[in-house]
C-alpha cells in the first residue's frame, strides 16, 4: 500500500481569499461598514440641504427637512459612539477590531 499522506484527507481546498482567518474579515467589513455609514450620512445631509433650499417657504417640507437633518446627526453620533466603544474593546482586550485597517492583496499581508 502507498502511503496518501494525511489519512483520511484526500485533498485540500486552497484559501482564495486574501483573508488568514474570520477576524480579518470582520475587521475589514466593520471598518468598510463604519466608512458606508459616513458617507450615508455626508449624502443624506446634501441631499436634505437640496430639499430644504427647494422648499420654497412651505412649512411642512421645511419641518421635513429638519425632521431628516436631526435623524442624520443622530445616526451619526451612534456610528461614532460605536466606533468608539469599539476601540475601548480593542484597548481592553487587547484585540484588533478596526485599527489598523488593511485590505490584504492575495499575495501580501498586512501587519
């Protein structure tokens, strides 16, 4: 009988992604998912201050527009503070969550 190497195992499947293991990509998807949610809010604000210029002086578009400016600050103070608190976890369990962000090529690394 020859030997097959590793008994039991008659191949592997290569690892095509440029992430090591499942902590890379959640940090690569969180960081990318913080940087979504700026730009959201950046767009949202424009597209508000568009609306409120258009409004014309009617008092509902204008309460409308307030209404989405005070909803897109809000969002952004809990993007923030999830940030935040995120690198409080990274500090006290000593884990890399989103600091160092890094988008691996398939044949390099990051550090």
């Amino acid at each position: 009988m020859e030997d097959l190497g590793t008994p039991g195992f008659f191949f592997s499947i290569p690892n095509l992604l440029p992430f090591r293991d499942f902590s890379e990509l959640f940090n690569a998807l969180l960081s990318i998912a913080f940087f979504v949610a700026g730009l959201a809010f950046l767009v949202n604000l424009i597209v508000v201050g568009i609306q409120w210029m258009s409004s014309g002086g009617d008092p509902k578009a204008l309460d409308s527009a307030r209404r989405r400016i005070a909803n897109s600050f809000i969002g952004l103070v809990i993007v923030v503070a999830a940030f935040a608190t995120a690198l409080i976890v990274e500090q006290v369990l000593g884990i890399k969550i989103v600091s160092g962000f890094c988008i691996p090529t398939p044949g390099g690394q990051c550090s």
